[in-house]
C-alpha cells in the first residue's frame, strides 16, 4: 500500500473542512435569494444581451460557494496555534 505524505493528506482535509460546508452554505443561499429574485427580471445596466437563467443560477452559486470558501479559509488560518504562525519549536 503507497504511503500518503503527511503534508498532502494535511492539505486534502484542510481543502475538505473549506469546500464541504462552503458548498452547502451557497446551496442554502442560492435557494434562499432565487426564491426572491427571479434572474429573468434582473436588468443588467449597459447590456444589450440578457444572459439565460441557467447562466445567472451558475454563476451566483459559484460566486457564493467562492466568498463561503474564502470565510472558511480565514476561519482556518485565524484558528492556527501560534506555534505554526511562528513557526518557531520551543523546547
């Protein structure tokens, strides 16, 4: 059995405890703002070209998803112990 690097499999839970809840948070936002607003009814100021509803849905859920991952990465760096901020080994 291949032995899975520290540092890697550090990085693929840390990307896992930032994705997950960031795209379950952008589900329930998506659903919540498009229960509000219909995207056939938004006008966009100096477009002449109306982008389809599909398009709006996708590209509010990535621009939400995004700004959730951001808040979760900040949550995880601020929650660092100093001693890996530092990164100083104190004996």
């Amino acid at each position: 059995m291949p032995s899975l690097d520290l540092n890697k499999s550090r990085s693929l839970k840390l990307w896992i405890l930032i994705s997950w809840p960031a795209f379950l948070a952008a589900c329930l936002l998506e659903a919540l703002v498009f229960a509000v607003v219909d995207p056939s009814e938004v006008h966009w100021p100096g477009q002449t070209l109306q982008p389809s509803r599909q398009a709006v849905y996708t590209a509010a859920f990535l621009g939400f998803w995004t700004i959730h991952m951001a808040f979760g990465s900040l949550v995880l760096w601020l929650a660092k112990p100093p001693r890996d901020i530092n990164d100083t080994a104190r004996d």
